[in-house]
C-alpha cells in the first residue's frame, strides 16, 4: 500500500510539472506571436448627447457633484473648470490627459472596415464611462454657465496604442488622453453675445434683493422673487427656457431654469444647495433643489411647483420638505447606471421653524425703493429743466424774480407731477418779489399765452415701452434690462410712465414685468391691471 501511494504521488507531481511547463511554453509562444501598434483616432468625433436633467445630486459630505467623483471622471470635472467663464477662447478644443488609461477590447480597429455596430458602442460606451459624471457634475455644480450646448458636446481620443492577440482576435486599446470640442448654446447668435448675457446674469444675481439674514428668511424671499420673476413656459418658446437667465432677464422657464436660478441664489449666499432630478416619464424628467439647513440636515424646495404663475401669490406647499412630504408625489432617480454621483439623504420630516405659520405670502408687498427714487429723480429733472430755458427769455433786470414766475405759470398748465414743484416756487416768488409786481404780471401773461399753445403730452400706452405701438414681449424685456440697470438701460419719462401698470403703485417693480408679460400671453386682458 505504501509503495502505490508512492507511485500515485509520483504520477501527480509528474503531470503537475508537466501542466505547468505546457503552460509556460504556450504563453511564451502567446506572448511572442501578440501585435503592438499605435492608432491615430483623432480625426474620429463622437458627439455626446446625454441631457443634464438625468442627474442625481451630490454626495451628502460635500456640497458639490465634483465631491463624489474619483479617477477619469474627476480629471475632466477639474479641467472643465475653464469653461466656467465664457470667454473669446471658450469655444477653443479643450485636451485632458487622463489619470488612469481606459482600456477596451475591440475585434477590429476603429479606423478598420471590419469594426462593427458591437465594436462601435463597446468603444464608446468605455469612453463615455470616463467623463459622463464630470461632464454633468460639472454643469450642476456651475449654473451660471449657460453659455454652452449641453446637448452637444463633440469628444475624441489621442493617438492610441493598442497590443493584439492573434490567438483570440481581439485589439486591447490603451487610450491616455481625450479631446473635447465645445459648442455655442443655439440661444446666442455668437460667443460675443453670450458673454454680454453672461454679465447681465451676473449682476442680476448679485442685485437680488434679500432682506433677511437667517437662512430659512433668505430661502424664502429666494422662492418668492423667482416665482415673481417669471413663469412656466409651457410652450418651450422662451430664449432661455432651461436656464437662468428665463428667470433672471427674459421671462419664461421650465423647472431646470427655476431650479439652477434658485442654486445661484444659494451659492451666492453659501447655503449647500444641490440640484436634483427624479419623476421620469419616457424621456421627460423634473427638477428641483435640496438645500442644508443649519440642524445639518438636508431639505427638499421645488419652486417650479410653488410657482403659480400668479405674481401675487406664491405658495410653500414644497418648500423645505422632508422625505415623509415630499415622496407623495416626486420620485429620485436617473435613466442610467453608471453616474458616480449620489443623493444626499433627506430629513424624514419637514423643516419646522416657530415663525412658519402661513404657506402663502401676498406678493403685493414687495417694494423696490430704488425704482421709486428713480420716479422722483426723472420728476425734479424735468422741473429744473422748465425752469433754466423760461429763464434765458426774461429781461435782465429781473432776471430771479421774472424766472420764478414763469415756472409757476408753466407747472400750472402741466401734469399734477409737478404740483410739489409749483408749490415751492410760489413760495420763493412770494419771498423774492417787492418792489417788481408790475415786470412779473407781464411776464407771467407772456408766457402762459406761448405754454399753452405747446404744451401737448402723450397718451400713455400702458405696457408699450418701445414705441412702436403693441405691447409684445420686446417691451418686458425691455423693462427687465431696466430694472437691472436703471443707468445702463434708462427709459424715457414717457417710457417710465407706460410701465406703470399696476393700478395704485407709483414706482416701477418687477410685477410691472410680470403684469405686461401677462398680457402679452393673454392671462390678463386689460392695463393697467
């Protein structure tokens, strides 16, 4: 018994030995018969046309997309970066060297007849890998840049080396750089045009008026300037429907607009705001915002929903929701696997403050006291105007007393406006005049006679700011780059006077806009409203 376990250890270790060295010699013959090579794969592009609204939202340790990103994908987000600023050169070819080689096995070349429909997406799908989620954590962790087309972006490979295996037939591609080719959103007509919107934008954020300093005060005026601003484009015929800037300067958005501009409000008062999306129906997705209160502990806002497109009233029925809430009716999710990105984890239950009592706000409340001085600044100009030319046509000898004269006669026959100005120089006259009343009843007589055969003011054409006699959407736009820049974009008095639409309010605010934008898409029939 002893010697056959012997003989059978014998015969084991034999064949081990044999197995082992038929091995050794075959991948030596393996190895020497494989085929090293390089490719030149730039001339081939491929365009990326994944949408921006099938993202999740960022890790919950960080308070941007780029936070949960590793490997390739971190490498494109951080080279991105340069497209943060629209510049002359933005639309310059942007080259990455990859921090880990992308390998993928292929049965033909790209470049070669033989390269099939399988090949062709296996490729791309490898390539896609490497920088789908620092593509679109990039435009969700940057939503003031609308500049580009998201649904465009063209991508090739470097020249790449490859090794093949002529026993298995297949090419292994070893691919260490990428190139990535920018496109123009098709809302500009050039890049010149999207960096003077890119600026307005700008300002427009830093100009947002917030008048509370705790973050739920702050949170709150955001959602009710927003909805004030603008409103649901339905018919997808705004400019800038999917971004910012149908918020922020021509009126018309759909939930991605909303949501970006809410999260550029955010950052620009360091609240960690996320975007996120969910409630996919085929290809058609909705976009909302998570927010980090100061308990630490994450909530839902969807303005969008809280819009009612009525500028008096904005609702909070999805305003800093938790989970148990906000669940009933949206769903997280995203239409592919392979994003890096992740949700952050909401509160179970909503955000609870002591001074949150009501869910409606009335929007009539809202006063912008720089739009008011504006009134009253173009009001006094006007009057000293009147009063320096009436007074290069008095007589020298009584040149203060005849001019104040003349100004009261004038302020008589003109708008009530002017009824402070009147008011005021009758005093001076009054105060100035002694031995000279029989020179001012002459000159008063002289000039009543000549302002009452000019005087002649326009109608006012509530809503039409431009002139041209209709009332269309060129005219909100108009008021909106005013309100902006009251210098930059100035109205005329005439102009001012047509934007008062608001029946009662004497200055100009941004409900004027949403009033005119009313009319213009039929909501209300009649200005002033």
């Amino acid at each position: 018994m002893l010697v056959l376990k012997k003989f059978k250890l014998r015969i084991l270790i034999t064949a081990t030995i044999v197995t082992l060295l038929s091995s050794l010699f075959t991948c030596g013959i393996h190895a020497a018969f494989l085929q090293t090579g390089t490719v030149d794969l730039s001339g081939k592009v491929y365009s990326f046309n994944g949408s921006t609204t099938v993202l999740t939202a960022s890790a919950t340790d960080g308070y941007f997309y780029g936070d949960s990103l590793s490997g390739n994908n971190k490498t494109v987000y951080n080279a991105m970066s340069a497209w943060k600023t629209v510049s002359s050169k933005s639309l310059s070819s942007l080259k990455v060297k990859l921090t880990e080689t992308i390998t993928v096995k292929l049965s033909a070349l790209p470049n070669n007849p033989l390269f099939s429909p399988e090949d062709s997406e296996t490729f791309y799908n490898a390539i896609v890998k490497n920088f789908r989620s620092g593509w679109e954590a990039f435009l969700f962790d940057n939503p003031s840049v609308c500049w580009l087309d998201t649904m465009n972006l063209m991508f090739s490979v470097e020249t790449t080396s490859y090794t093949y295996d002529p026993f298995g037939k297949l090419y292994t591609l070893n691919i260490g750089g990428m190139t990535f080719q920018p496109d123009l959103s098709p809302s500009f007509t050039n890049i010149t045009e999207a960096i003077e919107y890119a600026s307005l934008l700008e300002q427009a954020v830093l100009d947002f008026p917030v008048n509370a300093t705790d973050r739920y005060g702050m949170l709150r005026e955001f959602q009710y300037g927003i909805a004030a601003m603008t409103f649901y484009d339905y018919a997808l015929a705004g400019r800038f429907y999917n971004t910012p800037m149908g918020v922020f300067l021509e009126p018309g958005a759909v939930c991605e607009g909303y949501a970006r501009a809410f999260k550029m409000l955010c950052d620009r008062e360091n609240i960690p705001c996320m975007l996120v999306v969910g409630n996919f129906e085929e290809d058609i997705g909705h976009m909302w915002c998570y927010v980090l209160m100061e308990d630490n502990k994450w909530y839902s806002v969807d303005v969008t929903w809280d819009d009612t497109d009525d500028y008096r009233v904005v609702r909070y029925t999805y305003f800093l929701k938790g989970s148990e809430t906000f669940f009933r009716d949206h769903t997280e999710g995203f239409d592919y696997d392979d994003s890096m990105l992740v949700f952050p984890i909401l509160s179970t239950k909503d955000y609870s403050v002591s001074s949150s009592s009501s869910t409606t706000t009335t929007k009539a409340t809202t006063t912008t006291s720089t739009n008011a001085t504006t009134t009253t600044t173009q009001a006094t100009t006007t009057s000293t105007n009147a009063t320096t030319t009436q007074a290069t046509t008095t007589s020298t000898n009584a040149t203060t007393t005849t001019t104040q004269a003349t100004t009261t006669s004038t302020n008589a026959t003109t708008t009530t406006t002017q009824a402070t100005t009147t008011s005021t120089n009758a005093t001076t006259t009054q105060a100035t005049t002694t031995s000279t009343n029989a020179t001012i009843t002459t000159a008063v007589s002289a000039t009543v006679s000549t302002t009452v055969t000019t005087a002649e003011p326009e109608p006012t054409v509530y809503g039409d700011l431009n002139g041209d006699g209709e009332v269309t959407i060129d005219d909100v736009v108009k008021l909106r780059l005013y309100l902006l820049d009251t210098v930059k974009y100035s109205l005329t008095a005439q102009e001012q006077a047509n934007a008062k639409v608001i029946k009662g309010q004497a200055s100009i605010q941004g409900n004027c806009a949403v009033t005119i934008q009313d009319f213009v898409v039929e909501k209300i029939k009649i200005l002033p409203y």
